[in-house]
C-alpha cells in the first residue's frame, strides 16, 4: 500500500495494520525516511509555486515565502482574485503542508492571511488548478508537487515553477506491507525494487524525484533548503482532533474571502 497521504499512512502503520520487514536497501535510506521497519518514504518530491509567466514577471515574481508575504500585501492588483491553493478543510494533504508551514516558518499566518485577502480560490483538485493557471484565470498556485506541476509546464510553456529559495517542503509517497497481505513474499520483493537503486532511477524516469541520495543525479537534482516532511510519528499530530480543529479554525479565520470550488473534479 502506497500513499502521498503521509499522515494517514502513518495511523495506519501505528494502528497495527501493517508488518515489519527490514528491506536490505534500508541502509541507504536518507534519516526520516524509514519508521520502524515498516513505513517507507520512496519520493522526496519537492513542494513549490506554480505561476503564469505572462502575468508573473520580473519585480512580482516570488522568490520566496517572504517574497510572496510582501508581494500579497504591496501588489493586490496582480494578485487579487487570482491565487490559488489547495482547500486545507477539504485534503488532508493540505493540512498536513499547513502544519508543516506553520512549524517551520515564523510568518506562516500572516502570509496566510495575506493569501486569504486576495480572495483566493480553495481547491482539491490539482488539474483543475493548473488548467487555471495555464489558462491565465490564476496567476499563482501555491504549494503545489513539483513533479506535478512539471507534469504540464513541459506540456504548456505559459507555466512557470518557483522553488522558494527560503525553504521548501519535500513529501513522500509512503509504502507498507500490509499485516495481513495475501502475498507477503511478493509484495517484499516489489518493496525491494522500489527501494533499489534500479526502482529509484525507474521513479526519477516517471518525473518523480526518487528518495535516495545515490541515485543519478538529473533524475535527484540538488534542492537547497529543502525540509522533508519526515515519516514517523510526528505526522500522527496532524490526526489529533484537537489540533486538527485548532488549525481549521485559525485556516477558515484566514481564508474567510475564499472561494470554494466545486467537490467535483470535473467540474469548471
């Protein structure tokens, strides 16, 4: 089983629901990949702004998160209306990166606040997003997966990505055998690839930016400032219900001039 929900993983293997197994690749491994044996982290996949280069240029380019607070506050008019980023009441995903924001960087709800008067569209769906921003409905996104967002600025020249020279997340898609799994002996030896040197360069050919350190470089470029969002039990913060609404409170309170998009991914 294998998952971007970290956080969920995590209550799963804690729970009891998944074996151990001590993959021989498990000494390769970067710290806080790896919890007890049983959840692995194969992608460090790097989370950054997505933009529309027709309407970003220049002085209203962010560069960083402390870039992007002063730009939301001094440029309304290039902003206002136009941002985008994922619905934290609505993707545990999203609220797993607010937390993640919130304990690394000092003036995470001020700028949330900041993106919330710019009556920003809240979203679940990752294609709806960047089809705004292609389109030039939105001219900003953030916290989106790099390796999604490259997904369409290959395809789309109108779309930029801003690694922020600040800091950056990284996540992972996160895997476990389950306690109970059919094929236990199988389900080991594809858990072995994936963590191989051969799986990760397959990973890093898909465009998704492998875990381990000793793997090709073009396909693990270097991300200065990065801060991994580790596997373990910290994440399981995220699923206390008293934190959980403590952090929703404080997002709705932000986010107040939001606009909602539609459940469905289809729709426009």
């Amino acid at each position: 089983v294998w998952s971007t929900a970290m956080d969920v993983q995590v209550k799963l293997i804690n729970d009891g629901y998944a074996q151990a197994y001590k993959s021989p690749h498990r000494a390769a491994m970067p710290d806080g990949s790896v919890w007890r044996d049983q959840g692995y982290g194969l992608t460090a996949d790097p989370i950054v702004f997505a933009y529309n280069k027709g309407h970003l240029t220049g002085d209203v380019m962010p560069r960083s998160h402390a870039d992007l607070l002063r730009l939301l506050r001094t440029r309304p008019d290039v902003f206002g209306g136009r941002v985008t980023l994922y619905d934290a009441e609505r993707s545990g995903v999203a609220l797993m990166q607010l937390s993640a924001d919130v304990q690394i960087y000092p003036d995470a709800w001020p700028l949330m606040e900041a993106l919330g008067a710019q009556r920003p569209r809240l979203d679940t769906s990752g294609q709806r997003m960047m089809g705004q921003i292609a389109d030039g409905r939105m001219v900003f996104a953030y916290n989106m997966n790099r390796s999604y967002g490259e997904s369409w600025a290959e395809r789309i020249p109108q779309i930029g990505l801003i690694t922020p020279d600040d800091y950056h997340l990284s996540v992972s898609r996160v895997a476990f055998i389950p306690r109970n799994a059919a094929h236990a002996n199988a389900a080991r030896l594809f858990l072995d690839f994936l963590l191989s040197r051969e799986g990760q360069r397959v990973i890093g050919a898909l465009g998704v930016r492998p875990v381990r350190d000793d793997v090709d470089a073009p396909l693990r470029p270097a991300s200065p400032g990065v801060r991994p969002i580790r596997v373990g039990p910290a994440l399981l913060a995220n699923l206390d219900q008293a934190r959980r609404a403590s952090l929703l409170t404080r997002w709705d309170a932000a986010m107040r001039l939001g606009v909602r998009a539609p459940s469905d991914p289809a729709a426009p």
